[in-house]
C-alpha cells in the first residue's frame, strides 16, 4: 500500500510542484492550503507524513504541529516543516514543537524526496 503525504502549503506553485513530484514517486497525495484544512484532513485520515508550510493562513504551521504532536492518535505521524523561515530560532521551534525534520525554502526536489524517504522508511 502506498504512503499518504499531506501538503500544507499555501503557495499553488509549490503544491502543484510537490504534489505532481509525490505522485510521480508513488505516493497517495492530499492538499491543504491553511492550517485548519490541514487540521481537519488529518483527522480525517491522518497521512503517514505532512509536509508542512509555517506562514500558514488560519492557524500557523507550528500550532498544526504541536496539536499533531499533543493528540495521541496522531503520534505515528512524520513532520515535515518546508518553510522559508530558516533562522536558528524558528528552526529550533520547528524541532521542539515535534517536527521530524526542518526544510528551507528554496529547496532540492532530490534532497527532499531523499527526507521524505527516510523519514517514512520505518512507517
């Protein structure tokens, strides 16, 4: 069975651009383009992994990955954080909220898919 990702990005250029590379690489894709569509789709069927945008419309990236990370059932869910907040503090909140890995913006396709890989290999 494939492996869900959930995007979480506001940004149509960079979800069309994911989404597209996602699929092409076999995995099942679900959209959201604001923290509470993301909230919502993951109580709906939670991914194996979300790749999450911080500047979010509605509630932030870091508040969708504290609640992933405060609700029990969503514990097997992988974190992503794809954002172009890439100073030390906001990473380091990014990590302490739960995110298991912190991507800026730009980034590689290759080193992103090689993260999303790792980060669902024991899923």
């Amino acid at each position: 069975m494939s492996k869900t990702v959930l995007i979480a990005d506001d940004e149509e250029n960079i979800v069309i651009s994911l989404e597209y590379l996602l699929q092409r690489d076999g995995y099942e894709v679900q959209v959201a383009r604001n923290g509470q569509e993301a909230l919502d789709a993951i109580a709906r069927h939670a991914p194996d992994l979300v790749l999450l945008d911080v500047m979010l419309p509605r509630v932030s990236g870091f508040d969708v990955c504290q609640k992933i990370r405060e609700n029990p059932a969503w514990q097997g869910v992988r974190v992503i954080m794809l954002t172009a907040k890439g100073r030390d503090v906001e990473m380091n909140k990014g990590y302490a909220l739960g995110a298991d890995a912190y991507i800026t913006k730009p980034f590689s396709t290759k080193e992103l898919l090689a993260q999303i890989r790792s980060q669902l290999q024991g899923t």
